[in-house]
C-alpha cells in the first residue's frame, strides 16, 4: 500500500520541499541542493550514492514501493516474469515515492527509479507537474483498468479501499456504515483513521448524510466539521503499520483504515476482528514514470503492461491482499478469498469510488486545510 497517503509530515520533510522549489526556481544550484538533501537525510533519494546513469549501465529495472512485506511480494508477482521477458535484473526500492522526492529526483537529473508505485493524486500532481513521462496507451491496455483509473501519467497496479474495520467483542452490534462509525454513543469507544484525509473526508460526508452521487466536488468544510464533533474519539494513525497496532494493542474498537490491512488484521485476531466492504471508499494505486528514468519510458511502459497479466496480480492479492486492477483476474481469485478482495465484482458494488482528478486538482489545498484540523 502506497503509504505516502498517509505518512508523517516531518520538519525534515517540509525543509526538503522548500529546498526543492529554490533549486527548482534557480535559487541554488544542483551541487548546494545535494549538499542540502544529503544534510536531511535525503541524500540516497536524490542519487548521491549513484546516478541515474550509473544505474542504467548495471542493466537493472528499479522499481520503488514503501517496502516492508511489499517488496518481496513485488519481486514475486512482478520481477521474476519480467526479468525473464527483458533480460533486466528487477530490483525493488522500499525507500518510499512520495511527491517530493519524485519532483527532487527529477529537478536534480538524478532519477534512480523507472516505475514508481504511487497513487492516483501523485500521478495528476506530478503528471501536471512535468515530472511524469505520460502512459503509453499503445502499449498498456485501458481494456485491462478500472476505468476511474486510467489516467495520462499513472494507470492502477492494484486496487485497495478504506473500509470500516472493528473489534467484535468491543461492540454491540457490527457497524455497517459511516454513520455507525461516527455515533459515539451507539459504539462508545476509540477510533482511528487515518493522519492525511484521502478516505477520511469522504467517510465523514457519507456520515452526514450526503449521498455517494453527489460526494463530489467534496464539501470540506462539512466534512472537517463532521470529524471535529468526535475528534477527541479519534486517534490519527500515520502509516499502515501503525493502524494495525493500534487494533492489536486494543487501543480503538473501531477504524477506518485500508482492507489490506484488515485483511493482516484478519489472520492477527484470531476471529475477533471484521471489517465491511459497505460504503468503502474505493482508491487504486498507480503506476507512475518519472521523467529521466534510467531504462527509458519505452522500457518502463512494457513494465507496466506486464504487470497487467492477470495472474501476476492474483499472486500480488494472495501475498498482501492488494486488489487486482485487471477485472480479468476476479475469476482467478480462489473461492475462500474472494470475500476478501475489493475487485470482486459483488464487492465493487458496495463501494464508492473516490473522484482521482477532484484530489489531484485539489490536495494542497485540501492537506493545508487538514492539517489546521489537527492542529486545531
């Protein structure tokens, strides 16, 4: 899972984005820049250890993902196919693809990653940025996508969805809807959701009563409002892993967190753990391209065609419970597991997908505002 989505935004973080505009303004030039990166712990993002060129000449394919389990589980479900059809070795970065460092490694003619596992709004973000080489279509098939995630600059690798997730023994009865979650008086207790506001804002409008047709263009200040009236009920977590301690330490009965980690939560808990695809909001991963990378855009598509094969993306769902992007591989998925995939399609219709193009035109805005809620 892309965990950009909802990583800690660190002082380190804030002063590498200012030193990315100057060097992308002319403020300071390439050699100040690294200096600075290297200084907050950035150094490797940028290719101070090697260059975009060194890593080409090792005839490697790099792909980045936000590691843990994931980058084995890549290596498995992608790599090993197509290290046999390109003669390229496959490596997996688990260092993390946010937006800044993407934007850094192209300003800086440093690129070290030919596909980037991100997220929807990264690829409108970036992509509109010019730090994307957009999808070759003639070469990835939009037959094999969600269509909602077919985007110029990033197209699905996986689909996941933010669902209601609980502790059985911790409540009366299952909770069924947003609504349920936000009644803390039916369902007293702790909940967690997540510390950036994709999937949050849309949960808390559902909660309000507004109906999924017309979530969108969203209504923040509706749904900022919603989530302050039990903000002192809420524990924010800041990356997946924290969203599953927070179950297994008992600390919250109820959350809004991703189905893959549900799906862990699932096997942890021992029967005493459930979640609902009801009204689950509906997100896909993205393939990205940054611009420069090492093996070529040309290369980097034929990647990501492959990784359309459909059974690729059912032996990616068994390892972490990631969604098949290709509607082709539903049928593949084993019988005992479907309940558990957010693709199957008696499951895709109980969720609501999120509007990718609002959150891209959208998301500064939107964090500068989220981030005054949890301030405030």
């Amino acid at each position: 899972m892309t965990e950009y989505r909802a990583s800690e935004y660190s002082v380190s973080q804030d002063l590498f984005e200012v030193t990315v505009e100057k060097l992308r303004k002319g403020e300071i030039d390439r050699r100040a820049f690294l200096q600075i990166a290297a200084a907050l712990g950035f150094g490797s993002v940028v290719g101070i250890a090697g260059s975009g060129e060194a890593n080409a000449a090792s005839g490697e394919f790099v792909v980045v993902n936000f590691g843990g389990p994931a980058v084995n589980a890549f290596k498995q479900a992608f790599g090993a196919p197509f290290e046999k059809v390109s003669g390229l070795k496959f490596v997996v970065d688990g260092s993390g693809p946010s937006i800044p460092k993407i934007r850094a490694m192209v300003e800086s003619k440093s690129v070290v990653w030919d596909a980037c596992d991100t997220a929807t709004v990264a690829s409108i973000v970036l992509g509109n940025g010019g730090y994307l080489e957009p999808i070759d279509y003639q070469v990835v098939d939009k037959a094999k996508i969600h269509p909602a995630f077919a985007l110029q600059f990033g197209v699905a690798n996986y689909m996941y969805s933010y669902v209601i997730s609980y502790t059985k023994s911790k409540v009366p009865s299952a909770p069924q809807t947003w609504a349920d979650f936000f009644d803390v008086k039916r369902f007293p207790g702790k909940r967690t959701m997540s510390k950036m506001p994709g999937g949050q804002l849309e949960a808390a409008l559902l909660a309000d009563g507004v109906p999924p047709e017309r979530l969108f263009p969203l209504d923040v200040d509706r749904a900022i409002a919603k989530i302050r009236s039990i903000k002192d009920n809420i524990i924010f977590w800041e990356s997946g892993a924290q969203s599953l301690q927070l179950f297994r330490d008992r600390e919250v009965v109820m959350g809004n967190i991703w189905n893959t980690r549900a799906f862990l939560l699932l096997q942890d808990m021992r029967g005493d753990f459930a979640f609902t695809w009801n009204q689950g909001i509906l997100n896909a991963s993205a393939w990205n391209i940054p611009k420069g990378n090492p093996t070529g855009a040309a290369t980097a598509n034929k990647f990501v065609a492959s990784t359309q094969d459909p059974e690729q993306q059912v032996t990616l769902f068994k390892l972490m419970g990631y969604g098949p992007a290709n509607p082709a591989a539903a049928s593949l998925v084993p019988t005992d597991m479907k309940g558990l995939d957010p693709s199957q399609p008696e499951n895709l219709k109980m969720q609501i997908p999120t509007d990718g193009a609002w959150w891209g035109a959208n998301n500064d805005a939107v964090v500068a505002r989220w981030a005054d809620m949890l301030a405030g």
